[in-house]
C-alpha cells in the first residue's frame, strides 16, 4: 500500500483591499491548526516521505508550521495544486506513484472532491474538508490512482 495524504491549508486572513488571493498569509488560527496538524501527523505515525504544496502563501505557511512538528521532509511548490480539479490533482499524484506516503498541501473545493472521488468513485458524495483537516488515502501500490481505487484510512481536523 502508498499513501496520499491531503492536507487543506489553515485558516487565512481575509484578503486585504488590492490583495492577490495567493498572497493571503494564515491568521493566528490558522498557524495553531497547522502546528497541531503537524503533531496529529506524527502522533500518527504519518510523516510523509514527500511534500508537494500549492504556492499560496497560506499553502506554504501550514506546511512550515507541520514541519515545525515533523521535522524535514523533502518538499517542493507545485504551482498546478492551486486551484486544482480532482483530475489534475490525480495526475500529480500519479506521476509521484514512487512515493510511499506523498502530502500534497492546497486548497478545497479541489481536495475534498479528490477524496470523494477516490474513497467512493463520486467526487459529488462528500462536503466538508475543514481547513487544516487531513484525509489519509491508502492506495494498493502498484494501482493507478482512479475512482473507488483508495481507502479513506484517516480523517482529522482541529
């Protein structure tokens, strides 16, 4: 088995006049979701062994929160997670198939709908991925990432 681990950013501050969606930094809320987020995933024994994050500044905010708790992770910017559709979302994924347990760090309604799609094969089934919740997928190793292939082994949320 692989697992994908979604990891919703934390709450953000309201975007100020003139200011650019991706540029929203997280609120004091949000930087206590991502640490306890980050002490869930290593109290669970799910350290990833690859992070790929939206460039949102409050994308990149909650993952140097969780590695605050988890320490280093190889990670990198993936500009196609922001405001991704399931289907680019699985395709990222899938060219990470290598990974044994791969985080990606974004954004809803695209992460709640991924995991809809891949627990039930409907990405309609499921509303509500609150943000800093983490859905944990568990996927048979050599499956391609499709719709019903993953288990939702793990849900959490502050």
């Amino acid at each position: 088995m692989r697992e994908l681990i979604l990891l919703r950013h934390a709450h953000a501050e309201p975007a100020a006049n003139g200011q650019a969606d991706l540029d929203r930094p997280l609120s004091a809320e949000g930087l206590a979701e991502a640490e306890a987020a980050g002490r869930w995933l290593v109290a669970n024994n799910l350290v990833p062994d690859s992070v790929l994050c939206s460039p949102s500044r409050r994308a990149r905010e909650t993952l140097e929160a969780v590695l605050g708790a988890v320490g280093y992770v190889d990670q990198r910017i993936e500009p196609s997670i922001y405001e991704a559709s399931p289907g680019t979302l699985i395709a990222l994924a899938d060219a990470n198939a290598e990974v044994g347990r791969l985080m990606l760090v974004g954004h809803n309604p695209g992460f709640e709908r991924l995991a809809a799609l891949l627990h039930s094969g409907q990405s309609g089934d499921y509303r509500g991925m609150p943000p800093a919740a983490i859905a944990v997928l568990s996927v048979p190793a050599d499956a391609a990432l499709e719709p019903g292939v993953a288990q939702l082994s793990a849900f959490w949320w502050p």
